[in-house]
C-alpha cells in the first residue's frame, strides 16, 4: 500500500505514493513554467479542546485560528475523532451511565461529556461552560440535566465544518492525536492527519523505536488508501522520551515536530543533554549516509489553553487551500515551520538551496545553512539521568559534535548556499541578528527551512 503524495501520482488519480529516497524538488527556481502559482498557507496541525483535555468548546478553538487569520487546522484530540456516535466515554472521561441515564438521551447524537468528572484528565469545569455560554450564546450550548449529573454536548467535526469552513479561506482537516506510551511511561505520541476514525494503542511495547514503528503500520492497515499524514510529535516531551535512534530506525517516518518541544512541568531540562535541532541533524545525517528519506519538521502548537500567543506553526505552499493539495506539498518538503519569522521565498534546485525572508520588522536578520559533512563521528553514547525531584530516571542519546554545524552563516535578508561534495545534506534557519545562537532550541522569532541533498 502506497502512503505518501505525489503531483504525478495525483494527475494519475492514485490517492498516496510510495517512499522515496529522493524528495522531490521544489521552489522558484525549479518551477515550471505553466505550474499553477502558489502561494503560502498558514497552519495549525495540532490543537485540543473539550472532545479531549484542552479548556475551550470546540467552536471556540477553531474560531481563535479562524479570528487570526490561519489558513487551515485539525482538530487532533487524543485518541478520538470528533463523530456524531452517541456516547459518553472521551480522553479522561469515563462516568458511570445507568440504562436510565442512557435513555434519557435516545435520539441525541455526539458526545456528551459531564461537568466534573472524577478523572484526573477530565477538564471539563463549570466556569468553562460558563465561558462559552458567555461567547457562544446559550442557544449553542446543549447541557442535558440526568442522574444527578450535568452533561454537556461536544460539537462534532462536521457541524463545525459547516460552520467555520470557507472555500479559499479557512479549512478545517480531520484526525486526531495517538497518544500512547511505553511500558515504563515514557509518552510516545502520533497525529494522524487526514483520517475519520481511530484506533486503541498497543500499552505493552517497551522502547518508542517499536511503538513508533507498530503504530505507522496499523495506520497503513486500518486507514488503506486515504490520503492522511502520520507525524511524530514531540520527542522531547516529557523528559526526552523519545530519542534520535527511535527515528533512524523508522524511515519510513518522513514527519516530526520540530517546534513543540517542551519539558513536562514537573521536570527540568537538562542543557547538557540534546534540543530539537541536534535530534533532527542527528537523524538526517543517519538517513542521508544510508540513502533513507530525510525527516521533515513541522511546527505545531498543540494548544490546550486559549490565552497568549501561538508557539509554532506551519507554512505550506500550495496552489489552492485543500488537503490533497496541502498534503502533496508537505510531503514534497515545500513548507516550513516557524515561531516567528517567514521565509517570502525558498527554493532548491538539486543543488543550491536559496531562502529570501520576508521581512516585516527593521532590524538586522541571520541567515544560518547547517548540515553535516560525510564521515562524521556517528558515536552514540549513553548518558544515564537518575530519577529526582526534577527529573525521571532516562537513558538519553548523545551525539558527536561533528552533526549539525553551521556550514555558512550570512547577516542579511537573502542568501544561497551550494552542496560541496562532502556535504550529507543542508538546511537554513533565519533569526534575528542579535539572538545567540548557542540557545538554538529556544530561537524566537525564528525559521527553518526543510534539508535537502
């Protein structure tokens, strides 16, 4: 079975293609000349609300993107999809219904979730309902008063298309978050991007190399030839519980979150240990020396609480606002993720790869092209984390300094950078002149493009 987009298998009329070892190229330069003009589209990939645990009703969630100005999102909420199915069970929602209690809702569809809930990741409070009779109107907000407790409908995926969705405007993509785990707690989590229905995670796998790897193939099998993305979400969460290896060993994995990268609350990050960018070079320079696909990053928000600003998100381009098209140019490496610059343009012609920011603030810009050259030191050692007040006990991959180094650095607003034969791959980030590039993994206002070979 075929599972990643192409333009040729499209014009085809096949709906997914196989890997490729080569990513096709992309950009202005490589551009033909009667292509359809594209242009870039802002999005979100990951985002919650009360269908799971994040704070807001779920109109409200997608009004907060539509209000400012994103192009697309998905509503990815663990471990379900957001149908009209009657029922009461929901990520960290299991109330104990009587046959009573189910009757009293013959005929009403959805979800229907109760206010308090005994389980811990439940959040479904009452000044939340609260809010949202306060924002949407008590007419939108359907509350259901049975067996001594209050019960509130979730609004389903298609309801909220047929409310929110405008063609070349905002566009609203189904799936949901995979959230699994392994047998010792570390979290191990996927988005599928693009589906209708989910499935149960497997909690008796051991390392994420193998929950990762189960997990994309039961997707393959239960989800056949729809068109959808598979990502892997934040390695470094909760206290890097996924490490590079996990992703050198799963080539067939094309999509992980560069942004959206964050320690758990109850722990502290370890500066010794490696960031997002070092786990990206770290599996890429692997790829690219044994000819597997390189890893694409994407930056996501993974929103929970609606106040404060956006911490990633995706630039993708393409010809029109629709997912097929969408995901053709994902799966090409034509979008970037960003915290907060942009790129007006970036191309690469099997050679040379050219970025031009978009500015929109004075100041001075850096132009950074990293990569790794052929015949690094490829040595993993183990530093072993003890169990503290501050951090779980961890076996955390760490990685030679050869992987990941600025190849060339410009100050300005514009540059190119040409492959030198030693050169495994290349890749650009822009920031402001000013920030210290020695705190990579937090960078912000920042952006990066894709690597390329």
């Amino acid at each position: 079975m075929k599972t990643y987009l192409t333009r040729r298998d499209f014009l085809r009329g096949a709906a997914l293609v196989s890997i490729s070892a080569a990513i096709p190229r992309f950009g202005s330069v490589a551009r033909a000349q009667d292509a359809p003009v594209k242009r870039w589209y802002k999005g979100n990939l990951h985002m919650h609300n009360q269908w799971s645990d994040g704070e807001v009703f779920p109109e409200q969630a997608v009004a907060w993107y539509k209000d400012r100005g994103w192009d697309f999102i998905c509503p990815s909420d663990h471990n379900d999809f957001q149908s009209l199915d009657l029922r009461f069970t929901s990520f960290g929602s299991r109330p104990q219904m009587t046959d009573e209690m189910v009757a009293a809702f013959e005929g009403e569809t959805s979800l229907w979730k109760p206010i308090k809930c005994d389980a811990v990741s439940n959040k479904l409070e009452q000044k939340f309902v609260d809010d949202a009779i306060a924002q949407l109107g008590s007419e939108n907000v359907k509350i259901k008063e049975v067996g001594g407790m209050t019960f509130v409908r979730m609004t389903p995926f298609d309801e909220l298309v047929e409310k929110f969705v405008e063609p070349d405007k905002f566009l609203m993509i189904p799936g949901y978050e995979h959230t699994g785990s392994c047998v010792d707690g570390r979290a191990v989590h996927m988005n599928f991007i693009g589906v209708r229905d989910h499935f149960g995670y497997n909690k008796k796998i051991e390392e994420p190399i193998d929950q990762l790897r189960e997990t994309f193939a039961k997707g393959k099998e239960r989800f056949g030839d729809v068109p959808y993305l598979f990502t892997a979400n934040h390695p470094l969460w909760r206290f890097y519980d996924v490490n590079p290896s996990a992703l050198m060993g799963n080539p067939a994995i094309r999509v992980f979150e560069l942004i959206n990268n964050g320690i758990h609350k109850d722990f502290q990050r370890r500066m010794d240990l490696w960031e997002p960018e070092k786990f990206w070079d770290v599996v890429n320079a692997w790829r690219a020396t044994n000819d597997q696909p390189l890893l694409l990053g994407m930056g996501s928000d993974d929103r929970h609480v609606y106040t404060g600003d956006s911490k990633g998100w995706t630039k993708v381009r393409a010809s029109k606002l629709e997912w097929t098209e969408l995901l053709t140019a994902i799966n090409e490496g034509d979008m970037y993720p960003s915290n907060g610059l942009d790129f007006e343009d970036v191309s690469f012609d099997g050679k040379t790869l050219a970025v031009k920011i978009d500015v929109k603030d004075d100041g001075r810009y850096k132009i950074d092209f990293v990569g790794t050259k052929k015949g690094y030191d490829p040595t993993c050692k183990i530093v072993q984390v003890e169990k503290s007040e501050t951090t779980p006990e961890r076996k955390v991959e760490a990685y030679s300094d050869e992987i990941g180094v600025v190849l060339e650095s410009v100050e300005g607003t514009e540059a190119s950078y040409t492959l030198k034969s030693d050169d495994l791959y290349v890749r650009a980030k822009i920031y402001r002149a000013d920030d210290d590039p020695a705190l990579k993994w937090k960078t912000k206002p920042a952006a990066w493009t894709q690597p390329w070979r």
